[in-house]
C-alpha cells in the first residue's frame, strides 16, 4: 500500500507557497482509489486509503484551506464567529487537526468544520460507488438538470401514474445509531459522526438546512436502499412492473409505472424502509396523478422542483405517440418570483431608479437561468408584462402630476432600434438597464 500522501509539514514554510494544485491532485488520487476499491468491494482496501486520507497532510491543508474560503464568502460573522482565519492561524489548525483530539485550537466549531469537510473527503467517494443511478441531490456532479432529464425519459414514451412524495426531513426523530451501523465504517470515523449528529440531532436542526457539510451526505446514506427494495419488488411480480422508476433528488422522490396499484404499493415499501430509520412520508404533498388523464380529483401531470411536467393529447400528425411532453416553469413558482420581484419594488418606492433595477437584475437572472432549458416563452413573456405593470404603477406614483407620455420618455427612453427599455443612467455615465425574462 502507498503512502505517497503522507508528507511531513516542513514542505511549506508558508501559506501563500502551498502548490494548491499539487495538494488536490494528491487529494484527488486518494479520493479516485477510494472510489474503485469500493467498486470492486474491497472492504480492507477502502479503510485502508480512508485511513491514509485523514492523516495526510494534503488532505488536512486542503481542509482548512475550505473552511478558510467558506468564512471569507460568509456576509455574517463566519463558522463560530471567526471571519478569517490568519496564515499562521491556518498552519495552526491543519497541524492539530485531528479526529476525537482533545486538543481545541483557533475554535471548536472552525476544527469542527475542518473536521468534517476531511471526513466529507474520506467518505463521499466510497459512498459515491454505492449510490442508485436515479439518486440525485446532495451528490457530486448531480444537479436538478438531471433529474429533470431522467424524468423525461422515464415518461415520454408512455403516459403514466405518478406518486410524487417528500422525505421528512426533521431528524429530531432520527435513529442515529441505525444510520451509523448503516454506515458501517471503522471507529475512527464512527466516534465523530456520532457526536456531529447527536448534536444537530439535539439542536433540532435540519440536516438539508444546516451549514454542517457532512450531513447532506449522511441524509443520502439514509436514503440509501429505497431503490434496491423497489427493484426487488419489481422482480418478485409479473412483468407489469417492468416499466417502474422511482427517482430521487434529496428528500424528494417520484415513483412511475403505468399501474396506480403498483404506483401505490411502492409508496407502502418506502414507508416501512423509513420507518427503520424512525423517518416518513410528509403526509400533506403526497400526491397520486396521471401526466395525460385525469386522475380523482388531481388535474393532469405534476410538479418537481419548481417544473411542472405534464402530457398534451395531439394529433396523429404533430406525434406518433398522440400526445407531447411538456415541462414549464410551475404556477407556484411563478407566483412566488413575481412576488419576489413585486415585494422589492414596493420596498423602493422612493429609491433610484438605478438602484431599483440592481436589486431586481439578479432575481431575474437567476431565474431565467433555471428554467432556461424547458417550455418557457409564454410565461416569460406573461412576467414581463406583469413587471411592467407594476413598474408603471411605480412610476405614476411618483409623478402623480405628469402625464403618461412624460412618465413613458423618462423611464422607459428609446434605446437601439425604437426599443424601448427600463433605463438609467447613473454617475460616471455607467448604465442600468432592467433585464427582460425574454432576452
């Protein structure tokens, strides 16, 4: 066995001289065994690599090289009240840094974040070898793209029975010591876990809302296994259940089939395997629905992650299939954007115009950007004008004795070809110009 990451500390006299890529290659290459050991399901080998991971120096310095980036990126005071962590401070941390060490240097919490970014490091890619196909969230090189993907595939071919359903994600409730014998590692890593979730556990924290960033992983190895079981079943019965998928992003899951009694009896096996954890179901979003037909009293298709996904009938001519899929941003989360964007607005009455549309930009932005791949013209066609109707209620109420041809000229001036734009011009002759959902 290796053991090229283990260097001593005399290989830098100083924090600015760290070869930073050098450090994460080592890293990585540790990380890239880690994970074809577990592949192959080498059990020694993978605790072994573990092992040389969380004593190397690289991995220590590349630790606290992240909390010291996170607490310079926090608006707020910083992990446990430290803002930024001095060079020497630095040195000090990766130097003591060590699991179950009774030694506490710079702050408890700041050690205790470096701590579980290293374990972080250790686990993830064995876990990573692990992990169902469909399991999105909280995962590296996994995003909602993805899921929205996956879910296209699942259902453009043929309409289908859709259990859409939320994890509970309050781990008051939570049998952490079931989790850690699901965990199945070695007491070095087993003993810290222990504290870090008997802590988040006790404060009532959320894990997909904590800042603790070895959590996020540790709810997917909880989650871990709802996939197997439903595979199992699948093979236990006839043929029908061939065409079943359950997909996953975090604590929120969709299970498909062209049955709502198989739709149905998937939801019953995700319960009792939660319930192993003492977790469950949300019971108010669970939702049972057709993407083409009607179902009960549920209108056509679903919503996921802010997407609604839903079939149209069409004619023989436009689809062979005799429908179309289509994914658009959700009524819920237009509602919710344009009350963002209404709110900041009614805030500003009295601000510059030029200040009203930097904070609005960035919304925008940001939005578009995340539904920029689906069905979207109309709706954002519908949210421009909505936002121009607000703007010019703005605008009215600040000029209550000028005309509209006035208020029209000085905040919506020609620019470029007779296009017409929200502008101003501020100080140094800098321009704002209030992006369009359209452009």
């Amino acid at each position: 066995m290796s053991n090229t990451s283990l260097k001593t500390t005399g290989e830098w006299k100083k924090w600015r001289e760290i070869n930073w890529t050098k450090v994460e290659r080592r890293v990585f290459k540790l990380q890239k065994r880690i994970y074809r050991a577990s592949q192959r399901g080498d059990v020694i080998a993978v605790r072994k690599l573990q092992k040389i991971l969380i004593k190397s120096w690289y991995g220590k310095l590349l630790a606290v090289r992240r909390v010291s980036h996170n607490n310079q990126g926090e608006k707020t005071a910083g992990v446990g009240g430290v803002k930024s962590l001095s060079t020497e401070k630095c040195f000090v941390l990766a130097k003591r840094l060590k699991l179950n060490s009774k030694v506490k240097s710079i702050s408890s919490a700041v050690q205790d974040f470096a701590g579980q970014i290293l374990v972080k490091m250790a686990l993830e890619n064995q876990w990573e070898a692990k992990f169902e196909l469909y399991s999105y969230g909280l995962r590296l090189g996994k995003s909602y793209q993805d899921v929205i993907e996956a879910i296209i595939n699942c259902v453009k071919l043929q309409p289908k029975y859709v259990l859409q359903a939320d994890i509970v994600n309050d781990f008051e409730c939570l049998d952490y010591e079931q989790l850690l014998n699901k965990l199945d590692t070695y007491p070095t890593l087993r003993k810290p876990i222990r504290v870090w979730l008997k802590d988040g556990v006790m404060d009532g924290k959320e894990l997909f809302l904590t800042e603790k960033v070895i959590f996020p992983l540790l709810a997917n190895i909880a989650f871990y296994g709802i996939e197997e079981q439903i595979k199992h079943y699948a093979e236990t019965v006839n043929d029908k259940c061939q065409g079943l998928s359950l997909i996953r992003y975090a604590g929120n899951l969709v299970i498909a089939h062209e049955d709502i009694e198989v739709v149905q009896k998937c939801q019953h096996i995700i319960t009792e395997s939660l319930s192993d954890l003492c977790l469950k179901l949300k019971p108010s979003p669970i939702r049972v629905s057709h993407t083409l037909h009607v179902c009960g009293e549920e209108k056509p298709g679903f919503d996921f992650l802010g997407f609604n996904i839903r079939q149209y009938q069409v004619s023989k001519n436009q689809s062979k299939l005799g429908f179309k899929t289509k994914i658009k941003p959700s009524a819920e989360s237009i509602r919710s954007h344009y009350c963002q964007i209404s709110e900041i607005i009614d805030k500003h009455k009295s601000a510059p115009q030029a200040i009203l549309i930097g904070k609005i930009n960035p919304l925008i932005k940001s939005w578009v950007n995340y539904y920029s791949a689906v069905v979207n013209q109309k709706t954002f066609q519908g949210l421009d004008n909505l936002i121009f109707q607000k703007l010019w209620r703005w605008a009215k109420r600040r000029h209550p004795n000028q005309n509209n041809c006035w208020i029209y000229q000085k905040y919506w001036p020609t620019i470029g070809e007779n296009k017409r734009e929200f502008f101003s011009s501020g100080k140094n002759r800098s321009r704002f110009r209030l992006l369009r959902h359209t452009d």
